[in-house]
C-alpha cells in the first residue's frame, strides 16, 4: 500500500523567511495531493492541494510543487507570519482507484515562526 | 466547516466498556472517513464510508465499528474500549460528487482508563 514520508518533522524560521516541508510518496498510482494545517487543539484544514496533472500551484503566499518521476512533493511558504505556525499534514491518495480517495497522511512537521 | 460536527467532543471511559462516536453531516456527502490521531503517527484511516449501509476497513480498524443508516450520520463503536485506543477521533467527509477534497470535523478526544 501506499506509504508517505514527510519531513523535517519541526522547522523554526524567523518571520519573513522562506518555510519548506517535503513529502515522498510509493506508489505511483496516486494522483491527489493535499496539505493540512492543524492549528493547537484545532481540526485539519485543507489550505493546498495539487493533482498529478500539474507540476505546481500557488495560492498568494503558499505553493506547492509535484515531481511525479521522483514521487515527492512539497509545500512552500513564503514571507512567513507567526500566525503561520502550526503543524502541517501532506497527504496523497488514487480517488479513482478502489480505495474511495482514502488520504494517507506523513506524519506531519511543526512549523514555528519566530517574531 | 463542511457541516460536519462531532458527538461527544470529550469523554473518558473505563476499559471494557462500550463507546459510540457520532459524526452528523449537513451537506449530503456521501464520502466519510473516521480516523484517529496520535502523536507520532499523523492522522490514520479507521474506516469509511461511500454511501448508506456501504462501508469498509481502513488501515487501522481492529476493535473498531462502523455503521452509516442515513447520509447523515455515520457512527464509530468501539466494543470493549482498551487503553490503546486513547486518542483523538475525527471525521472527515468529502464534498459531494467528489472523493477528492476532504474536509474534517472538530475532533473527539476519547480517554480510555
């Protein structure tokens, strides 16, 4: 089955830098690939995703990035505020295969923000 | 917020003892997902389900039950509840006519003592 590794698993920035969290991800088949932001004692929110048609996304200060032939994928966030930190969640699934769009999850990285 | 909620959002429970989680949907997905989160682990896959009386084992289903009557609710029995299964429980349902896009309730923090 399908098996997601994501690191580092704690970053620290100052305020205004650059933020990246790398996913890889096993099986080829899958297709959708979304990140979750999960706020101290709060539920998962999708805030990106990206599908295995397109190689980048952005959202104004978030992106991300998909390199099917390596299997990884990665979330970039620029101009970072401490309003930013948090843990994050990448995820990947086949919705089209037999599985229902079942995510598997890496197992997450804390970002902290420092003012 | 997708519509979803969750029942109870907090219980402690004895071991051996029965427990039923409540998912309650209010925008006719038909995907739903329950998973658990512990630290070091992320969030996993306990079971899901598609549509009505249709559901099926996720990664991590042993001691865990499931049953979906009506499309809006979608309920997590643990038989004999065991120390182990101390956690944080959430649903997630998918928008509907899609299984991509998951969206996730406010959580149920179940200890088990």
């Amino acid at each position: 089955g399908e098996n997601v590794e994501q690191h580092p698993s704690t970053l620290s920035v100052q305020e205004g830098d650059s933020a990246v969290i790398k996913c890889t991800y096993s099986d080829s088949a899958s297709n959708y690939f979304p990140w979750y932001k999960q706020e101290l004692g709060k539920r998962p929110q999708l805030i990106i995703d990206i599908r295995s048609n397109v190689g980048e996304k952005k959202d104004q200060r978030i992106a991300v990035t998909l390199n099917k032939t390596a299997k990884h994928f990665s979330l970039h966030i620029t101009e970072t505020q401490p309003e930013d930190s948090a843990v994050y969640f990448c995820a990947a699934s086949n919705p089209d295969g037999g599985s229902q769009g079942n995510l598997i999850f890496g197992k997450g990285t804390k970002l902290s923000v420092k003012p | 917020d997708a519509g979803i909620t969750q029942s109870p959002r907090h219980k402690v429970t004895e071991t051996g003892t029965p427990v039923t989680l409540r998912c309650h949907q209010t925008e006719n997905h038909r995907y739903m997902y329950w998973y658990r989160q512990d630290p070091g682990h992320g969030l996993r896959l306990i079971h899901y389900s598609y549509g009505v009386k249709d559901t099926d084992k996720g990664e991590v289903s042993d001691g865990y039950s499931v049953s979906r009557s009506k499309t809006e609710d979608f309920l997590l029995t643990l038989e004999s509840a065991t120390s182990s299964q101390t956690s944080v429980y959430f649903c997630a349902a998918s928008l509907p006519g899609t299984v991509y896009e998951q969206y996730f309730g406010p959580g149920t923090r179940l200890t088990v003592t």
